[in-house]
C-alpha cells in the first residue's frame, strides 16, 4: 500500500499544516437553507469526484499528501458547516485512499454513498465512476506526448 494513505497507518508529516488546522472543528457555520445545502451539495460533488478522476494515476508522494490535505481542508471549510462535520465522521472511519486515481475515485464514490445513505438517496454504482466523471478535458494524451501533464503551460509558475 502506499505510505501516504491514511490505512496504511503510517505518520504524515505535512509540516507547517499539522495539528489543529487540518483537524480542528467546521470553520463555516450550520447552513439552514435546505435549497442551498442542495445546490452546493452537487456543485461540490462534481468538484470532488472529477478532481479524482483526474488525480494521476501513479501520483507522486507529494501529489498523494497535497490530495490528502485538500480533503482534511475541505472537511473543515465546507461551507455548511453541520454537513462539514459528518464528512469528518466519515474521514475517520474511511481514512482517504490517495495512492491513486482510482483508489481516489473509488474512495470518493464510496464517501459520497455513505452520506446518500444518510440523506436516504439511491445509491450509486461505484463500478461506473470511470466513466461518469470523464470531464471532457481530453487533452491530457496530447499534452502529455509533448511536455508531460505536469508542465502544461497553466501549471507553469509566472
Ligand atoms: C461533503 C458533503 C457533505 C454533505 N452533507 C450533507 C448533510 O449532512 N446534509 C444535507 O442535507 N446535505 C449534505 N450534503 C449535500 C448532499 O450530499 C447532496 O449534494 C444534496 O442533497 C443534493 O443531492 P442530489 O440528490 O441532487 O445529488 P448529489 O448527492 O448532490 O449528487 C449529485 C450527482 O452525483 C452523482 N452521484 C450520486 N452519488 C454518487 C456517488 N456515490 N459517487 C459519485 N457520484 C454520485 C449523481 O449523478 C447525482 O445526481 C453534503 C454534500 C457534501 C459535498
């Protein structure tokens, strides 16, 4: 398994961000408008799920720690602040797979179930996620054959 994911048990050292600022408490308050909650429950998902399904494949350890510490933040500063407080229930009891895409992917799948389950929604079929959050941006192969996904010209520091 690898070292960064949160099952393997291992130490994460992710310096300066340590302790209270990735596991401290909601930071937004509770978020009363059940049409809002709604609206950005889905935007917020389509965020999720399509940043893993564009996660590297074979991520670097650093690419695995910065996936890992977006997550804890997101967990913290989602901004309804009572759903940010289940999503960090569920991080403890299903530690984020970081290792890959799809072990990503498939996590994410599986977190977005539990909180259906809850809200008492259908559950989705985790075996399509490849497919369901393919966003279009298709230019990865081409880039990649020249200058490497990584250095993509909006990656590139001014
Ligand atoms: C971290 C988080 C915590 C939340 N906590 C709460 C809460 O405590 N209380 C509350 O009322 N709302 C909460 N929400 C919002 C809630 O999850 C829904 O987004 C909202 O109720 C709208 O639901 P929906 O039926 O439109 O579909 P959503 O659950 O928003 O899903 C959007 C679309 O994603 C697809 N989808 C569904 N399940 C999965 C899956 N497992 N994997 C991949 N794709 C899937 C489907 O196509 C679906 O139409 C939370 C949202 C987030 C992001």
């Amino acid at each position: 398994m690898h070292e960064a994911d949160g099952a393997s048990g291992g130490v994460v050292d992710f310096g300066a961000l340590s302790g209270n600022i990735l596991e401290g408490g909601s930071i937004a308050p509770k978020l009363e408008n059940a049409t809002i909650k709604a609206e950005l429950g889905r935007a917020s998902w389509k965020l999720f799920h399509t940043m893993m399904a564009r996660f590297p494949e074979k991520p670097t350890e650093e690419d695995s720690l910065a996936l890992k510490a977006y997550i804890q933040l997101f967990a913290r500063l989602y901004p309804c602040g009572d759903c940010a407080s289940h999503f960090r229930e569920l991080l403890k009891k299903f530690p984020p797979q970081i290792s890959s895409r799809n072990s990503a992917a498939g996590w994410a799948c599986h977190v977005h179930n539990q909180v259906n389950e809850r809200l008492k929604k259908p559950l989705f079929d985790c075996n399509n996620i490849g497919d369901f959050y393919d966003c279009g941006c298709g230019d990865e192969k081409k880039a990649a054959g020249k200058a490497g996904a990584r250095d993509l010209a909006l990656d590139k520091k001014e």
